[in-house]
C-alpha cells in the first residue's frame, strides 16, 4: 500500500489540527511507503501534541517512510517520520508506539530501538529512554501457540 499527504497531511492518520487518538494498526506481513506532506508525519499526526492514540506495526510487516511536495514529487532530502510532526521531536508524551522485533521500518529493525528514533517520535525521559514505547517478540510466541493448536491424530 502506497499513502500520501498533501501540504499539511499525513499519508496515514490525522491532519488539519485534528487529533490522532485512533489507532493505527500495520501488520501481517504488509508492506506499506507512507509518505508526509510538507507538514505533517507520514504516519501519525501533523503535531507533536496530537499525537494522542497509538500505533501498532507488528507481523513482519515492512515500512518505508518519506516527504512528498504538493506536486507529489518525493523529496529525498526529508524524513518521514511516525508518530507526531513533521521534525525528529521526542515531544509526544500522549500517544503509544507497539512495535515488533520482526518489523522492518527503513531497513532498520523493529528491535533496535536506538536507531529507531530516527524515524519514530516517541518521547524520551532525561535519560534517552522511550516512555511510550512496547517492544514485542510475539514471534517465539506465535510458533508455541501454532504448535500448541495442532489437531491430534487418533492412532
């Protein structure tokens, strides 16, 4: 899937000074290039303070993030960022972030957390440490789930 913005919007979530308090959910081996307008998150919201809601990329799904003009040219000089606002801000204290260790966001992995904040606005404490962040390894669980869920065989 392919999502873009336009000027001040978001290509996924909220634009216009509107809140994102829903929740967006990427998963199940999607593979999704949202691109922000000239204000705005590629997937989030506009502004750090209405970053309200959560979102989840989970499943292997692979993300690629960037920032298009009015003309939908992509401009390769600017990050796309997810979470609130169109600047590397660690600001949004409200909204949640769920990521899993399989994902893929601009070929970093879901589990490395410090070279995610590049592109993810999550907040930061003092320390450099995400407040609003859940790291999930459901990979060995959905194997032992699978395993658990097989029929048995009558002998």
């Amino acid at each position: 899937m392919v999502a873009a913005g336009s000027d001040e919007g978001c290509g996924i979530g909220s634009s216009d000074w509107k809140s994102m308090n829903g929740i967006i959910i990427i998963r199940d081996h999607a593979k999704v290039t949202a691109y922000a307008g000239n204000c705005g998150a590629a997937i989030g919201s506009e502004d750090e303070w209405d970053m309200t809601g959560k979102i989840i990329i989970v499943g292997n799904a692979i993300v690629n993030t960037g920032v298009v003009d009015d003309a939908g040219n992509v401009l390769s000089n600017r990050i796309g960022y997810i979470g609130g606002g169109e600047n590397s801000n660690h600001d949004s204290s409200k909204g949640h972030y769920i990521l899993g260790s399989d994902v893929t966001i601009n070929s970093l992995n879901g589990s490395d957390t410090e070279a995610l904040k590049q592109y993810v606005n999550m907040h930061l404490d003092s320390e450099g440490n995400p407040t609003n962040l859940t790291e999930l390894d459901i990979s060995g669980w959905k194997m032992e789930f699978l395993r658990q869920k097989q029929p048995v065989r009558a002998a």
